[in-house]
C-alpha cells in the first residue's frame, strides 16, 4: 500500500501543481505536466525526472552489484601461496564478508522491488555513490545494541534537537526532515517529539529504502561491518542484526525519495524543517538552502540545523561561509535565530575501533519572518542581490540605459518577483554555458543599480 503524506504538504516534484491542481499521488501522477511517478513497496519516490529516476536506480543497482561481484572475483585470483595461515585465513574471512555486505545490498534492493537491470543511457553511471554513506547505515540502526546509552550518537542527536525544540517552546507540527540519510534520527523525533507529520526525504536508494524497510515494514535486515584497519583484541569484522526500536505512532512518519532541491512537496507548508548534517553537503550553497527553506516553510515557521560546517569539494572557498556569515544571511532573509549551541561530538564511532573522530556539531534554530516579504536589512548590496530569492521591492529605482533588455528585465519586477524568478524566465534564452543567476544578479549590479 502506498505510504504517502498527506494532501496538504504535497505536490508535484516537475511542475509544483498541487493536489487541487493536477497532481494525483494515489495515482502517482500529475495531469498538469503529464509526469508520471513510481512508488518501491509503497514508499514514493517522486523527483522531477519522474519514472528516469526508476531506470537510474535500475542502473545504479545493477552496476553497483556487478562491480561488487567483479572485485570478489579479482580477489580469488589472488596469488597466496607466500602468506601465512592465519593470514590466508583472515583474506578468506574478509572475502566472505565482502560477499555478504553485496548479497545483503542485493536483498535490501531486491525486496523493495527495484529490478537490476542496466539501461543503455545510465550505462557509464558510476554506482559508488550509492554507497557513499554506508557508515550511516550502520550508526543509524546496528552500534546503539552494542554500546553504552551515553556513547550513543542517535540519543546525542536526538539530545541536541530536543533542547533546540525546546527553546522554540511550541508543537513540531509537520515536519520534514531534509537529507534524512537512513532515517533514524527523523523517526525518533517522530516517537519522542511528536510531530503532527513526519517527511524523511533523501535521495540516495539504499539509505532511505533502509529507512522504509526498518521503521514503516518493521521488517528486520542485517549488514556486515568489515573495519579495515585492525585493533588489538577486537574483531575486524561483524555482522550486525538491523532492527528499529519499538517505535509507536509510525503512520505518520513517511520515508520519501526524492530531491530537496525538486521535492514533491508544497511551498510555504511546513511548520518545521530540520536540516541534520545537511547544509554543507548538498551540492549547493548555503545560500541557496536558506531560499530554500524559506520556501517550504511556513510564515513564521521554524528550522532546526544540526551538523558541522565541512563542505564538500564541490563548494568554492568563496561560498565556504563561517558560522557567522551565515547568522548574518539569516538575518538579512527575516529569520530571527533564538538557538544556538556547539558541542564536540564523537563521529561513526563503530564499535570495532577504539580510534574516534570528533567533530564540531553546531546547532541552531531560528524562526521564519511571520510576513512575506521580510523588512529589508540596511545593507550594501541589497538584501534581494545577496540572496536572490527575496522580492524584489517596487520602490527600487532601475536605471535601464534605454537598452530593451534591461527594460525586460525591469518588467519582471512586481513586489514578488525575485532574482531567481527572473534567471528562470531567461534560462531558455541564454546558451548552455550561461549561468542564468549570474547573468541576472550581474545585469542589476553592473547597470540596473547604477
Ligand atoms: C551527511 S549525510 C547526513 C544524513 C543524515 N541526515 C544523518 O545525519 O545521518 C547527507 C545526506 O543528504 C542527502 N542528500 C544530499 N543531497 C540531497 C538532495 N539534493 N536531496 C535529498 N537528499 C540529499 C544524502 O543522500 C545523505 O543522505
């Protein structure tokens, strides 16, 4: 049966038409574009590139399962005739696990009813980024059996959104937690905060299939851990037993696949988004997520941040804001931030290591302007320049040059319009390698303004 969020937060992930518009998710379509959606064992899984997005994980799938077949097969051509015994033993011991962590990927995959198959324009796809977060796995839903209550990551998660939670003093009510990896800290804020509705949306098969699989089908799973450096007296690899708590309450808590920056989500909705370990690794910059937060929550509603500030490789040095650039982004877009709080906090801390790694985990939580738009902060260049996601005001004075393109431009601008509203107009005139934001944020700098 199709697990899917109520109607009021919903809509469709290519053309925003919402459920009173064209977008049908019992039917996982949309009449307003003609898109049409898939669901695995009844968790949707809508993105914007509809049933593509099926025949990418079919592909992904596939490969991933090959490749890891392809290493195991290399490893038995192994010449070991110079190791020791125990060596040889260790090397076969280490092949089996090998073995069993593809085998349980395939059940994990298979169950959720997605078939293997390659499909000829995803054929060079590089499926390891499927298993970029395997760790999560593991943290979210097999150490906590093996450790102490107080060396647990998830309780500590769950410690620090509570007490965000409770500076804001008031319900969750819906709540979708973005980047949700495996889904364990989304369906422990569920069981212990309450919150009306829970979305716990990702993108990557593997972690939210896990998600959907343990908490919504309560169906067990097991996954092998190999540590691969070893550790005096301590096992280098385990199979680990995956099971959630005994949650209660779950029909309210859905798993989601999908893409934060397209998700088949309505704008101004939420009541509260909580973003965990989230704001540095998605693929844009931060920036980009306060407009998009500001977007799908509420007047007024509130955003949870938990994570560090370790950016990925894709983030230029010049969109690697400190934590104070981005208090002042905040408040340059209305949001009042009444929370914050930095701790240090053990990190994968795998029950097959004594070695740790900590890292700096801050946490705030601020609260969306209650009107729309918010009071413009006295700033040089304008708020509406610095994050293009702001109207831009009518009382701006354009200077046009009496170029007709400029004038274009100029007529956009209506009291709700915004920079990204614009970029999005001029995107089919501009060639391929244009970036449109820039285009438009440039023609307001260099002409507009002056
Ligand atoms: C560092 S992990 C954190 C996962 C989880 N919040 C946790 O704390 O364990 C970042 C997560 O964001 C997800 N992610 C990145 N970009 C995304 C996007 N555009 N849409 C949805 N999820 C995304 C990744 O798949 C991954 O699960």
């Amino acid at each position: 049966m199709l697990r899917q969020p109520p109607h009021h937060l919903l809509a469709c992930p290519t053309c925003q038409a919402d459920t009173n518009n064209g977008f049908t998710p019992e039917q996982q379509n949309c009449t307003a574009c003609g898109q049409q959606f898939f669901d695995l064992q009844g968790m949707p899984c809508w993105f914007d590139v509809g049933l593509a997005q099926q025949q990418l994980w079919e592909s992904l799938y596939a490969l991933a399962i090959k490749s890891g077949q392809n290493n195991l097969e290399r490893n038995r051509q192994r010449n070991l005739s110079d190791m020791l015994p125990s060596s040889v033993k260790r090397i076969h011991n280490m092949d089996a696990v090998n073995n069993s962590i593809v085998e349980a990927m395939d059940v994990l995959l298979n169950d959720m009813g997605l078939n293997k198959t390659v499909h000829p324009e995803f054929a060079n796809y590089d499926p390891s980024r499927m298993l970029q977060y395997f760790e999560l796995l593991l943290r979210d839903w097999a150490w906590d059996g093996a450790q102490h209550q107080a060396e647990s990551e998830n309780a500590r998660e769950l410690e620090r959104i509570s007490a965000a939670h409770k500076a804001i003093d008031k319900p969750l009510g819906d709540t979708w937690v973005i980047g949700a990896g495996a889904g364990r800290l989304s369906a422990d804020i569920h069981h212990h905060l309450k919150p009306s509705h829970t979305i716990a949306l990702d993108t990557n098969p593997v972690l939210i299939s896990c998600a959907h699989r343990l908490v919504a089908q309560q169906k067990p799973w097991q996954l092998p851990e190999i540590h691969p450096g070893p550790q005096l007296g301590i096992p280098l690899t385990k199979v680990w037993p995956m099971n959630a708590p005994s949650y209660t309450n779950m029909d309210t808590w859905y798993a989601v696949a999908g893409n934060a920056w397209r998700p088949p989500l309505k704008q101004h909705s939420f009541d509260t988004l909580i973003t965990p370990w989230f704001m540095d690794v998605n693929g844009r910059e931060v920036r980009d997520l306060i407009g998009q937060v500001q977007k799908y929550l509420k007047p007024g509603g509130v955003w949870i941040n938990t994570g560090p500030l370790l950016y990925g490789p894709d983030i230029t040095d010049m969109h690697r804001y400190s934590h104070e650039e981005i208090i002042e982004l905040l408040e340059v877009a209305g949001f009042e931030v009444i929370y914050q709080n930095k701790v240090q906090s053990p990190y994968l801390d795998t029950p097959l290591s004594e070695e740790k790694r900590i890292e700096q985990i801050w946490t705030f939580a601020a609260v969306a302007p209650s009107e729309f738009p918010p009071t413009y902060a006295d700033i040089n260049p304008p708020a509406w320049i610095v994050l293009p996601h702001l109207p831009i005001p009518t009382n701006q004075t354009f200077n046009t040059h009496g170029n007709p393109v400029l004038e274009h431009l100029v007529a956009q601008v209506n009291g709700t319009t915004c920079i990204n509203d614009i970029a999005d107009i001029m995107r089919p005139n501009l060639g391929e390698d244009k970036n449109p934001l820039e285009v438009v944020r440039g023609a307001f700098l260099e002409y507009l303004l002056k």
